[in-house]
C-alpha cells in the first residue's frame, strides 16, 4: 500500500510555449545590434567634440584679429591739436609695398605667449601677422589682420579681417 502525503503530485514545470523563450542566438544577435548602436553614438559624439573645439579655436582667431585691428583703429589718434603724423606710413612702406606680412607673432588663446617665442609651440599655436598697404594720395590705407591656427593639425586654418582707414591728414 502506498501512502501519500496529503499534497497532489504535480507535473513537471514548462512554458506554455517551448518556442517562446529565447535561444542563445538570439540574445548574442540582440546584443551585436546593441552594440553596433552605442558605437555610432560614440561615433557622433567625437564628431561633435572636434566641431565644438574647432569652433571655439576660430572664436580665438576671430578675437586675436579683432585685438590687432582695434590696435590699428585706436593706437594712431591723438588727444588735443591736431598733429600731422601719418603713423601708419612707416607700417605700410614695411608690407604692403612690398606686398609681404608682417613678422609673424605666435599666441596662446589670450593673446600672449610667455617666453616670447617666435616659432609654433603647443600653447602658442595661433599665428597673427598683418599688412598695411597704402592705396595712394588721397586714398585710405587698406589694412588686413590674419590669424592662421590649427598648425598641428594636417590644414592650417586662416580667419582674415580687412579694413579701410582713411588718412587724417
């Protein structure tokens, strides 16, 4: 005679559906898509650092030129009397007739360079020069400022700035 406990004997567990669960193939194939997505999300994100830090770099050009220009447009006014001094006729006869650019001045991003130096370093990696050209009698001066960056990369990029001053004298 065998006895039983009072508790009914049940049958082994399974899914309504054996087909319904996953196999293994299918979880390794969810996780490649996975993948594949998270990797062009990182792929867009590296394009959106480069094009922010290149935009913050011709932000920096675009000052450091504007700095030089408002040198031009500042520095050669004379408080009181009038005085008859052309002052940038000794700039224009050292560029623009010779139609070359000043001596190039090398700046980090606030516009000086500690040390001095007159190459490309990695903090000074903005190159400034400008050129003064007279147009003739009578005429104004034409002045153009350009900030060339990215020297460490494999084009170097220009922000160019021009104005005409007239003559005051």
């Amino acid at each position: 005679m065998v006895i039983r406990s009072g508790r009914p004997r049940r049958p082994p567990r399974r899914g309504p559906h054996p087909e319904a669960d996953f196999t293994l193939l299918e979880v390794m194939m969810a996780l490649l898509i996975g993948m594949i997505g998270l990797l062009g999300t990182v792929a867009v994100q590296q394009t959106v650092m480069r094009a922010t830090a290149s935009s913050n770099d011709a932000q920096i050009a675009t000052r450091l030129a504007t700095q030089r220009m408002e040198q031009f447009s500042v520095a050669f006014t004379y408080p009181g009397p009038p005085i008859v001094v052309d002052e940038l006729a000794p700039r224009a006869a050292a560029t623009g007739a010779q139609s070359k650019w000043s001596t190039p001045e090398y700046l980090d991003a606030s516009g000086n360079c500690s040390g001095g130096t007159a190459s490309w370093t990695p903090t000074c990696r903005w190159k400034r020069e400008w050129k003064v050209t007279n147009t003739g009698a009578g005429n104004p001066y034409h002045i153009s400022v350009q900030v060339t960056y990215n020297l460490d990369g494999s084009l170097p990029k220009v922000v160019r700035l021009d104005m005409e001053r007239r003559k005051t004298f």
